[in-house]
C-alpha cells in the first residue's frame, strides 16, 4: 500500500467516524424554532405528526408532545397519570395547574372537561408564546393562566383549588424550591377541603425517595402512580384517606371509564397506595440537596 | 515576620473564601420567595459588586487614616456576627419584602443589600486594608498588591467550589451559613490575638501620639 492510499483510507475512515456521529446527535425531526428564553434552552421539533417542546440541550428532555392529529391523545404516559386525579377528586371544580409547556393538559380540560375551572400558572412568557403559536394553546371561557413563578403565584393567590396539579419542570428537574415542605404546605393552605395535590416527577432516583418523604410530612395520604411504560410517577396527596383502589374503580366507572381518550381503567393498574421508598431526607427550603439525590440511584 | 504574613494570608484566604460561599448560598435563601430564575442571580452578583465598590473604597480609605491590622479585625468581627444572624433574620427579611415588593428583580435586589450590604462591604475591605498597611509599612514587606489579591482569589475559588459542590449537598444552608461565620469570627479574634500591629513598624501609625 503506498502511503498516499494510507492516508486516502485514514481520511475515508475518518470521514465515515465523523458522519456517523452526526447521525447521531442529530435526531429525525424537523426543528421548527430553537433559541434561548429567560430560563432556558428551548427548541420545538417535530417528527412526523409528533410535535415536541424541549428544554435545555439534552435531546430526550421532552417537555410537551402533541399529536398534531389527536391533539388531546397523551403522548407521555405521565399526563395519562395526572388525570387519575378526577379519581380522588371527581366533582372537582377548580383546578390549578403549575407548569404550562406545550399546553397540553389545558387542551383536554378544553376539550373533555369544560365544566372545570382551570388555571394555569407558568413562569416562562416565551414558553406561553410558542404554546400558543406551536401547540394550538388557547385561553378558552372558563381558563385563565398567570405568567409567575408557581410559589409567587399560590402565595399571593386568595384563590382555594379542588386541585392543584404540579407539573414545572426546568432544563434539570424540578425547580428546587417547588418541592420542598415548606412549599408543600403553602399548596395544602390554598386547596378547598379534602383537596389533592398532584406532583408528577421520576421515580428511578433517591430524590424521588426524599420527595415521597417530603409529601407525607405535609399530607396525611399519600398515593403513588407508577409508570410501566416510562420511568414517570404520580404522586395523589390529601388530607383526607381519600379511595383504596376498589373506590377509584368505582368512580373511574362513574366517569364512564374515560376522560378523553384516557383510560382511567388502565391508570388505576398503575396505583399503589403505599409506595415503597426507602429511608430519605424530607426537602426543606434550609435543606435541599436535590441536585445530589437525583444523580443517585435509589 | 512569618506571623504577620500568616495572619494576612489566613484573613485573605479565610475571608475570600467566605465572600464566595455567601454569595453562592444566598440563591438558596431568595429563592423560595423570589423564584428561581436567572433574575436572582442578577440580583445576587450585581448586589455584592456593590458591597465589593463599597468595601473597597472603605477599605482603602481607612487603611490610611487607620493603618493597624486591630482596626480591620474589630470590623471583621462586627461583620462576623452579623453573618451568624443572618439565618435568624432572612426569613422575616424577604417575607415583608416580597409582600411590598411585586417585582422579583427590585424584591431580590432590596433583600440582597438588607442581608449582605453590612457583611460583605466588610469581608470586601480586607484586600485593600492590608494593602494600604503594606504600603504604610513600605519596602519591609515582600507582598505585593497583586499577590495580595491572588491569595484572596484563591480562597474565593475555594469557598465557591466547596458550597457549591460540596458543602450545599451535605448541610442545611443555614448550618453552612452559621459555620462560615464561626470560621470569620475565629480568624478576627486569632488575628486580634497575634497582634500583628506590634510586630510591623509604621512610622507614626502605632504610638499614641
């Protein structure tokens, strides 16, 4: 081999490395807006009739999707889970939803659960403007939503919730000081008697531990929804021993089994009353190690 | 001599490092009442410049009406004790002023210069003070302006690395915060104990008359 096919199949080789690298880092999918808001890295792409909110530069950090088709078909396994809620709390009227995204849970109250008066806080007026221009969210009749931090927002607030839904999730995880005691209790003072509080979170890290913990020194019960197909959880919290899982089969059939296109059947399969966690520190606003905790496996 | 120099660099490392752990902690304490976003850092990094242009012009300017390390220690443990208070006092701090102030830039910005614009201007004289003594002190001394202010960066990069890294991950803030000012009030009565103005000649700075 001369030394001029040497280095022609060096660079051949390196060539192919590069491209294939590439490939890689690049998935499928159309970016349709990527830039830089207050908070975050956001970039919204789409992949078939898939469309997809992220934040930061992690690739798999999804906020929203939507089915452009079957805008009120959960992609995520998690928001399926939220709605779970109207197990504990079916009559609920008011709903106060923290964390927008691409505005997905507010199209199926929109579309499937008019009758409730949701109110959706988000801290991000660039994530409300792609939600709107991207997503096809809307502030219908019945719907309000407030630009604030989630716990500016319930301090000031006279209003009192059937539910309050926590969905605010930042380029790392959950704000740190939307999962401490001290917030927790500020939600349980702003929610009507025998209210839930709904936290979705990820159940494969010691923080999930600590904020299981967390939420049992503020609420007296404490119900865990855990994901089959994702690492996703739920966790239902009240003051009051609200339903075994006999009672949310019972008032799933109530609801005529569905929200939606949500099977509240299939939901209930996910529940377990009392969540098995081991031993972990309850978050506090003095003591937070929650960067730490989420890194280690529980 | 070596004392003398051992004081210095402890006062420089020890208080260099404090600044920086205080700074890194205090997005902790203003961020359940003034949210998490990159406006508390505004606030946090534009409030201690302040303190920093305040500490220094202090600094300086009584190094050389004052040019005696005892003088800077008294400071050091006034600033000491009001860092131990700060984990008493942030909580009603921030609760009144996130109640009349809507804005979180203005909220954070007020609450950020009632709890640190007293301590930190403080910590911010030392690097000045000690250079005005060397100054005063003149060719006796071998420290230079600039390795005065390397030896306190050095301790800054160490307080922010370790709070941030480490210390934040193991210990409620308030212990950290308590622990920093336990640590300052140690080193200014130490350095008030080796009585470093009697070792240094200044030319008219230590008699009485």
């Amino acid at each position: 081999m001369t030394g001029q096919t040497k280095i022609a199949i060096i660079f051949l080789f390196l060539l192919g490395f590069f491209t294939a690298t590439r490939a890689m880092a690049a998935p499928g999918g159309q970016i349709l807006y990527e830039s830089d808001s207050i908070y975050h890295h956001i970039t919204i792409r789409q992949e078939g009739m898939e469309r997809c909110m992220i934040f930061g530069r992690q690739r798999d950090l999804r906020q929203t999707c939507l089915d452009l088709e079957k805008p009120d078909a959960s992609v995520f396994e998690y928001t399926a889970m939220m709605f779970a809620g109207f197990l504990f709390r079916p009559e609920a009227k008011s709903v106060c939803l923290i964390g927008l995204g691409g505005g997905y849970i507010p199209t199926v109250f929109r579309m499937h659960l008019p009758q409730v008066r949701l109110h959706s806080v988000e801290v991000d007026p660039l994530v409300e403007k792609l939600a709107a221009k991207y997503f096809g969210f809307s502030v219908p009749a019945g719907q309000s939503l407030s630009i604030d931090d989630g716990r500016q927002f319930l301090k000031k607030s006279k209003g009192r919730y059937d539910q309050i839904w926590l969905d605010a999730f930042n380029s790392d995880y959950i704000p740190a000081h939307l999962a401490t005691k001290e917030f927790l209790t500020l939600a349980r003072s702003r929610l009507t008697d025998g209210g839930i509080v709904i936290q979705n979170l990820f159940c494969g890290n010691r923080l999930y531990d600590a904020q299981i913990a967390t939420m049992r020194s503020v609420f007296a019960k404490v119900f865990v929804f855990e994901g089959q197909k994702s690492g996703s959880c739920i966790i239902v919290a009240s003051d009051r021993p609200a339903a075994d899982p006999e009672g949310l089969r019972k008032q799933a059939q109530r609801l005529g089994g569905r929200i939606g296109r949500i099977d509240l059947f299939a939901e209930i399969a996910k529940c377990r009353v009392t969540a098995a966690v081991k031993k972990a520190p309850i978050l506090t606003d003095d003591y937070n190690p929650a960067n730490l905790l989420l890194m280690q496996k529980n | 001599m070596p004392i003398v120099y051992a004081g210095f660099i402890l006062l420089l490392v020890s208080f260099g490092a404090a600044v920086m752990s205080l700074e890194i902690l205090s997005s902790n304490l203003m961020s359940p009442y003034f949210g998490g976003s990159i406006y508390i850092w505004g606030s946090i990094i534009s409030s201690f410049m302040v303190h920093f242009s305040v500490g220094y012009v202090l600094g300086g300017w009584l190094s050389r009406r004052f040019p005696r390390i005892s003088v800077l220690a008294a400071f050091l443990v006034v600033c000491s004790i009001w860092v131990l208070m700060i984990p008493v006092i942030y909580q009603p701090v921030c609760e009144s002023i996130s109640e009349h102030i809507a804005d979180v830039r203005l909220g954070s910005l007020a609450a950020m210069n009632v709890i640190f614009l007293v301590p930190i201007s403080i910590m911010a004289m030392v690097s000045p003070y000690i250079i005005g003594i060397i100054a005063a002190w003149q060719r006796q001394s071998g420290l230079t302006a600039g390795m005065i202010l390397f030896i306190s960066t050095v301790g800054s990069f160490a307080g922010t690395n370790a709070t941030a890294f480490y210390l934040i991950s193991l210990f409620p803030v308030s212990r950290i915060i308590i622990g920093v000012g336990v640590i300052c009030l140690a080193v200014s009565l130490l350095v008030l104990l080796l009585r470093i103005d009697r070792r240094i000649r200044i030319l008219g700075a230590n008699n009485c008359s």
